[in-house]
C-alpha cells in the first residue's frame, strides 16, 4: 500500500496542485467587485439614553462576488447596523465588523471605509412647559378679543438636556380672527420648528372669547 502512493509520488502530487489551481481559476471567473454607500443604523439603544451625534452617516463598502449577482443587487439588499445595548452617556468608538453588515448570499465585503463611527449619547429628560397661543389679526369692528385660553395650558416635552433646557413655552401655529364678531374655539398645531424635541400632544384647543364694543384698556 504505501509503495502505491509512492510510486510516481511527483506526478501525483503535480496533478493535485494542476486540479487546485483549476479550481481556483473556474471558481474566481465572472467575479467583480462594486462598491456601495450604505447609512449606518443602530439597534438597541437603551431606554432613556438617545444619541445626540455621530461622526458619520454613510459607511462605503466595498464588495466582491459574481459579477452577474452584483449587477442585481441594490442599496435596500444591504443595511449596516450597530448594537448599541450596551451604550452609556457621552462618547464612544464602536468597531464596524463583517457581522454588523446585512449582504446578499455569495457577496462579501472586501473593504469597510470608515471602520468605525463616534457616538455620543446623552440621557433623555422631560419638562413641563406652557403653551402660547398666537392669535393674530383684528374682530370685526365693535368687537375685541375678551380672552384666549389654551387646553391643555401645559405639555410635556421631552429629549435631550441641550434642547430641553431653552425651551420654557410652545407656540402654537396663527390663528387669525380677522372679522370674528363671536366666541369659537379651534384645534391648532404646536409650533416645533427649530426645536428638537419631542410630545405627546401634535395639537391644542384654542378658545377665544370675543366681547362685544371697545376693548377696556
């Protein structure tokens, strides 16, 4: 037995490197590569702890199969996603491995660019602030506006501590009275424009009650 597989032992071992080699050449024709720029998600984020910053949005890959999969493929096949369980407030560098990335079958990543992405954390807090109702325009001639209340005159609001602490009131969207000769109430929306914060409440009763003559002064 053992002088059988010695026996022509060269050429034995020269047909085993030539079926490798073939195999490699058969296997490695169509392949290509692309590359792709994919938004990075994250997962997992704690209760009460939400990210304030990042120092990328957008990690290129690059990717390596056969050339008539990659020509298929779309930017929805793959997704690139961080956990964040065990995340804590302030800064830190999470490392973006190839179990982090989402790929189709036969494709893998070649080339991560960025590797790794800052995040900052912050915790989340909640205030109560009041609501400013802004009524414009003038009642019908004889008539003013005897008062405007707002229900609820309060709201919750929630997010970070930057964006929390200058906030101390909500306005609500105009509203016009302009030729109004009687009491009404209407629905209106918070103002958020500028603020990044978060409610509970999208909008507010507004009442205006319209007295009939001259405004007491």
């Amino acid at each position: 037995m053992k002088k059988f597989f010695l026996e022509n032992l060269g050429l034995k071992l020269t047909a085993v490197f030539l079926s490798i080699f073939l195999w490699i050449f058969v296997t490695s024709r169509g392949q290509s590569e692309i590359s792709l720029d994919i938004p990075v998600e994250f997962k997992d984020i704690p209760p009460g702890l939400e990210i304030v910053s990042q120092s990328v949005r957008i990690i290129g890959l690059n990717m390596r199969g056969q050339e008539r999969l990659l020509k298929r493929i779309k930017p929805s096949d793959i997704s690139v996603s961080l956990d964040l369980s065990k995340a804590k407030p302030g800064e830190s560098t999470y490392y973006i491995n190839r179990e982090d990335i989402r790929l189709p079958n036969a494709v893998t990543v070649s080339n991560i660019n960025p590797s790794s992405v800052k995040v900052i954390t912050e915790e989340t807090l909640r205030k109560t602030v009041r609501v400013f109702p802004m009524v414009t325009g003038e009642p019908e001639k004889g008539f003013f506006v005897q008062s405007v209340s707002v229900i609820p005159p309060k709201i919750e609001i929630e997010g970070v501590m930057r964006e929390i602490s200058r906030i101390s009131t909500l306005k609500t969207e105009p509203l016009d009275v302009t030729g109004i000769n009687e009491t009404f109430a209407q629905d209106l929306k918070l103002d958020m424009a500028g603020h990044n914060v978060r409610t509970k409440t999208s909008s507010v009763t507004v009442q205006v009650v319209i007295g009939a003559g001259s405004k007491k002064q």
